[in-house]
C-alpha cells in the first residue's frame, strides 16, 4: 500500500523515509558508529564503513573539499591589509644635478647606501570582486561537500551489489556441490543397472549428458564468484570473510511510487546538490568578472627612510597616508570577455543540472522496473519450485511402482534444483533492486545510518569539547 507524502505535512521527505526505516540497524543487529577501518566485514553496515572511510575514491573526494576550503581562505585574505617591508644596502654612483653642484672635480659622486620601507595597504572597494570571489569559493566548499556525500553513495551501493553477489554464488555453490553428490548417487545406480542389462545404455548418456550440463553451470558460478570476491576486495579493502549475513530490507524501506520516489529524490538527491551549488559558484564568478569593469580604491600608509651621502642626494624620509585609485580597462576587450566567458561557465551548469536530474529519474524508474521485473521473475520461479516438487513427488510414487524409469527421476531432480537455483538468482537480484532504488534517491547511507569515521570523529570532538565546557562551568559556579 503506498501512502502519499501529503498526510505528513510537519516532516521532511527526508525524515519520512527514515522514519519507516529506523529500524534497520537494529535488525540487522549491528553498531557501525565510528567503526575502525580494519574489522572484520561480516555484515553489510560493516563492509559499507569499512568502504566509505578507507576508499581512494572517498579519500580523493575528502581533499578535493579541503583543497577548495583552502581555496576559501585564499580569496578571504582579500578583506584584510596587506603589509609590504622591504629593505636594502650597497655602494651606489651617482652623477646628477645634486651631485654636480657640490663637486667641481668630476660632478658624481659614490657613497654608500642604505634604504628601508614599510607600507600597508588596505581595499576600500574593488567593484565586490572580493565578496563575489569568497562567495564563489565558499559555494565551491559546499560543493565539493556535497560531492563527498555522492561519492559515498555510489561507492556504497557498489559494496551492497558486491556483498550480494558474495552471498548468492555462494549459496549457489553450495547448492550445486550437494546436487553434483545426488547427481553422482543416480548415475552410480544407472550404470549399474546399464550393466546388469536392466537399463539401454542411452540412459546413461542422457545422465552423463545431464552431469556435463551441472558442471558448466558451477563453472560459471564459481567463475561469478571469483569475480564478485575480486569486486568485493576491491571496493571494502578486505577478503569476504565468514558468515556473511543477509542484509535483508525492513518491509516499507522502498517507496511503492515510483513518482514519489523520484519527487523525494530530486529535492535532495547529493548529485543535484553539487549541480546547485556549482552553478552558484559559477554565477558568483560572473558577477567578480563584472568587478573589473569600476575602479578600484583602496587606502595606503607607507613609511620610506634613505641613508646616503650628501653628494648623491642625502637622507631621505618619506611617509604617505593616501587614498589610491587604480582603473584598468583592456582596450582589446578582454574583461567583456572574461564577463561572458564566466556567463557560458553559469549556462552550461544549468544545463548539466537539469542532465542529472534527467539522469537521478532515468536511474530511479529504471531501477524501480528492475525490481518489479526481478519480483515478478521471483513469483513465477517459487511457482516453478512448487509445480517442479510436485512432479518430483509424483515421479517418486510413480518409480515405486516402476510406471516412471530412474532417469525420468533423475530429470525431475534437475528439474527442481534448476527452479530453486533460479528462485535464489531472482531473490537476490530483487533485493539488489531495492537497494539500487535507496542508493539512487540518494538515500543508502541514511537508511543504513551509516556515518564515517571523520564525521564520528567531529561528533565526538564536538562532544568532548561540550563536556570540558559544563566542566569548567561547574568548577566556576562552585
């Protein structure tokens, strides 16, 4: 039953979706708050931590946001003064009007020198070039933020296909090494009675035949299983280890509507987040760009002291409070470039916002297909697995009273295990859906509540301070 976003007007899409799934770590019986990177990933939350704070991706995309936080603190030092010192000495030659009227020898004269000067200067007004290069870069910083959160959770969910795929092969696996036994048991008995003349020598063929079909198949599950342990130790860092546990979805963590799934999705999803704020970036630069079109004003103290001799020109003092004005236009034109190079940057962001958006709904009701074809698929093999056991059943009663041969037995044994080896693909394949529905709303790592190891260490520190805080309070009122 689907329930509309509409009878929850006090809480967030957000809030509504962790609501019906607050129980999740509780089901699946695990803490994953602060876990260290290098436990044991038994279940799921544990494979996703271990992921999420060790991954080069998620490492890659945590300095990007410390690189652009710099960045920030770069175009902030535009608001205070900047102090120039400067300072020098040597022997100097001079030949000029000063020199020539205290000499009547040669009209120059050497001298040694030495000169110092400090000046501060300060930006009055730049046109809001400053504030709109801080305000760019802050966008930037958010930006790069949001990008942590998407790269979290895309890696997540390649955890989540990977931590299934584990488990399905291996199910599967396991089942095919108890069918290959039950399969040897009836070939054993049919070639003895081939032997004995009891059975044609065809029936022995078709169940050779029936055992080479079984071994390809666990060739190419044992071949899927590699390759899902392969995927596996790359993405959380570590082998699978044993047991692996089911990481069953509690009943309404995926939306029935795909129309609200895609609603929620667009008003939060982390992709389009970094899209807004990148285009706000790019529209903040536009606006510095335009800057340069004023003058600049910016005010000056300078302090200036010369020591030389007085044939040269004598010591020197020079100090300046001053008000500058400094204009600079480009005859060639190139600020009105630069103002619609800017303006083609904020126009193309657009643009590859509404193309995630496009793509967030693509992914979604693509997703949302998957998991209803998987479902159905899922359906119709338990169905198989039920019609197959009946056949088995009846085979069984029908050899006893020899109506049926042993390798009709045999095929109906195959027959089953066929449809439940399906049913566990489908079953596994359509809990993978529900979780490519969470991860592309953008929702895996909050249904999860999965939280990295930094921002556990940030809830902590900002903890600890809290604690030293009502310390010192209690210490001062007693």
């Amino acid at each position: 039953m689907s329930m509309s976003l509409k009878f929850f007007p006090a809480f967030s899409p957000r809030a509504f979706l962790l609501a019906r799934t607050a129980t999740f770590a509780v089901l699946a019986g695990v803490s994953v708050f602060g876990l260290a990177t290098g436990a044991r990933a038994e279940t799921l939350q544990e494979a996703m931590v271990s992921a999420l704070n060790a991954h080069p991706t998620v490492q890659a995309a945590m300095k990007s946001r410390d690189y652009y936080a710099e960045e920030k603190q770069e175009q902030r030092s535009g608001y205070f003064p900047e102090l120039n010192a400067s300072g020098s000495m040597g022997r100097i030659y001079g030949d000029n009007s000063t020199s020539r009227g205290l000499t009547v020898e040669r009209g120059a004269g050497y001298s040694w020198l030495y000169e110092g000067s400090v000046a501060v200067r300060q930006t009055i007004w730049d046109g809001l070039e400053t504030v709109n290069r801080v305000g760019a870069a802050d966008a930037r910083v958010r930006s790069a933020g949001s990008n942590v959160a998407d790269v979290r959770e895309n890696l997540g969910l390649r955890v989540v296909l990977a931590y299934l795929d584990v488990l399905r092969t291996k199910e599967a696996v396991t089942m095919i090494t108890d069918h290959n036994k039950l399969i040897a048991d009836y070939r054993t008995r049919i070639d003895s009675m081939v032997e004995q003349g009891a059975a044609d020598e065809s029936m022995a063929v078709q169940a050779h035949d029936i055992q080479i079909q079984l071994d390809s198949t666990q060739a190419d599950i044992e071949g899927e299983f590699a390759k899902a342990v392969a995927e596996y130790r790359e993405v959380v860092g570590q082998v699978p280890t044993d047991p692996l546990v089911r990481p069953d979805l509690p009943s309404g963590a995926v939306l029935a509507s795909v129309d609200e799934a895609v609603a929620m999705a667009l008003q939060e999803h982390p992709a389009l987040r970094v899209a807004d704020e990148t285009k706000e970036a790019f529209a903040r630069d536009a606006d510095a760009e335009k800057g340069a079109l004023y003058p600049d004003f910016s005010g000056e103290l300078s302090y200036l002291k010369k020591d030389q001799a007085d044939i040269i020109g004598g010591e020197v003092v020079d100090a300046k409070a001053v008000v500058r004005m400094d204009w600079t236009f480009s005859t060639g034109g190139a600020e009105l470039a630069r103002i619609r190079k800017a303006t083609s940057r904020y126009a193309e962001s657009q643009a590859r916002r509404d193309e995630i958006s496009r793509n967030i709904e693509r992914q979604i009701r693509t997703s949302y297909a998957e998991m209803q074809a998987a479902k159905d698929r899922l359906d119709n093999g338990r169905d198989r697995v039920g019609v197959t056991k009946d056949l088995l059943t009846t085979y069984e009663k029908q050899f006893e009273a020899a109506k049926v041969t042993l390798l009709n037995l045999l095929q109906a044994e195959n027959n089953n295990f066929n449809a439940r080896l399906g049913v566990v693909n489908a079953d596994y394949r359509h809990l993978a859906a529900q979780y490519a529905v969470l991860a592309h709303m953008g929702y895996l790592q909050d249904v999860m509540s999965i939280v990295s190891a930094h921002e556990n260490a940030q809830d902590e520190a900002r903890a600890e301070a809290q604690m030293a805080d009502q310390a010192k309070s209690g210490a001062a009122h007693e």
